[in-house]
C-alpha cells in the first residue's frame, strides 16, 4: 500500500492548499475524499473517553464523525463500556467486502474480556446505504448478546451506519 502525507502547503501560488505527498516525495493537491479519509483516521475515541455514554445520541455523534466519509466495505467496530457507562475504548476489528464482514462473535468476548467491560455497543457501516438491518445483522446481534451474557457483558446497542442516517437496534427493539 502507497504512503502519502498530508500537509499544509506555504507556497504562494498555492497558498492555503492542502497537499498529498507521495512515497516517492512528489507534491499534488489533495482531493476531498482524501482529506476526508485522513480526518477520519484523525478522530479519536480519546474524544469519548471518560464520558457517560448513557443515550444513543452520544453514540451518535461519534459515529457521524467517525463514519463521515462513504467508505466502500464494511467495518464491524465496537464501542467498549465501563461499569459506569464510560467509553474504556473504540475497536475495529473486522473488515469486509462491499456488502458483508465476517464477524466472530468469539473474538468481540475475548476483546471485552481483554478490557474489562462490563457492555458492548456494536456498530456497522452499510456502504449501499440501506438503513435496515438485514436479517444478518439480527441473527449476529442474538449470537453476540447471548455470547456476552455468558461472560455477564451486556450487548447495549447494534448501531448501523447508512451514511448520513444511524440505526439504533435498541430502538427498533431488535437487541
């Protein structure tokens, strides 16, 4: 995969323009998608640390920022909680294709093991921008919730990314 840097350029003709610096040190104007792709790997769940995240609205709002750019394949990431509803930290663990991710169930209870949490938010994006869950997505969050209650980690929430539009499982009483 080919490196490229993002940076500020200070020439005058260019003044103000965000360039993209390639493996081989040629400059060239950065294009949206691009700088959109860099400001997502920019946002932290440092952001959410700490904070109660007792509604799905904070959810939200993290995901919008984390999410803000169409990907083209699916990610499965996770959203670790503490006893107090407080972020401990944010995962992506699996990525898929454009219409599917493989995800184990047996891997999501050995990260929340591995950091000690006591509830779980599951979160997918939808490239196609189908903001339904797919019999799929139902069938995975009941294997997850159950496989977690074994452990005493709730499954809080299933949330799908649809571009703009995020679904909370919860609400749609599918968790």
């Amino acid at each position: 995969m080919q490196q490229y840097s993002l940076s500020l350029d200070l020439d005058a003709n260019n003044a103000g323009a965000l360039l993209m610096r390639d493996a081989g040190g040629a400059m060239r104007p950065a294009s949206r998608r691009e700088i959109l792709r860099v400001a997502r790997e920019l946002v932290q769940a440092d952001e959410l640390r700490g904070q109660s995240l007792t509604g799905p609205d904070a959810v939200r709002d993290f995901l919008r920022l984390r999410f803000n750019t169409a990907l083209e394949h699916e990610v499965c990431g996770l959203m670790l909680i503490d006893t107090q509803h407080r972020l401990i930290d944010y995962l992506e663990p699996f990525r898929g294709t454009l219409d599917q991710a493989a995800v184990y169930p047996r891997e999501i209870v050995k990260l929340a093991l591995w950091h000690n949490a006591k509830a779980v938010f599951l979160v997918h994006n939808h490239p196609s921008g189908a903001a339904e869950a797919s019999a799929a997505d139902i069938r995975l969050t009941q294997h997850l919730k159950q496989a977690l209650a074994l452990i005493d980690v709730q499954l809080l929430d299933h949330f799908i990314v649809a571009g703009p539009t995020i679904v909370s499982m919860a609400e749609k009483e599918l968790v």
